[in-house]
C-alpha cells in the first residue's frame, strides 16, 4: 500500500485544483491523479465532489488513448 505522507493533513493549494480538473478532465484514474498530487484517492473524491468536478469516466480510454486497429 502506498504512503501518502507528502501533502497529508495539508490544505489544498488552488493549483492542485486547478490539477485535479485538468486531470478530470483528461479521464486520469483517481488513484493516479492521488499518486500525481500526493493525497489519498478518498481525499481526491472528497475534494472533486466538494468542487463539483466530475470523475466519472467519458466514453474514451484512459489518457486519451485511441484503440488500434488493423
């Protein structure tokens, strides 16, 4: 299990918001965007349901990633 020690108990910055949307928005799982940011993913959803960002998947791959085809 991963130690989340580096931004715990501490107040979120508004650049980590505005990292959290940015992330949302380009559909990076919770637990990455916890890892990228140093908190839990609980406190990632907390967070994301406080400022009304959704983390709900869009319809596309994780990182914008396009299916191959032959």
């Amino acid at each position: 299990m991963a130690k989340y020690i580096r931004n715990s108990g501490k107040q979120w910055t508004s650049s980590e918001v505005r990292e959290l949307k940015l992330l949302a928005i380009h559909n990076t799982p919770t637990r990455v965007i916890g890892l990228k940011l140093g908190r839990t993913p609980g406190s990632v959803y907390t967070k994301a349901s406080s400022e009304r960002i959704s983390l709900n998947p869009v319809n596309k791959s994780p990182y914008n990633r396009k299916k191959f085809t032959n």
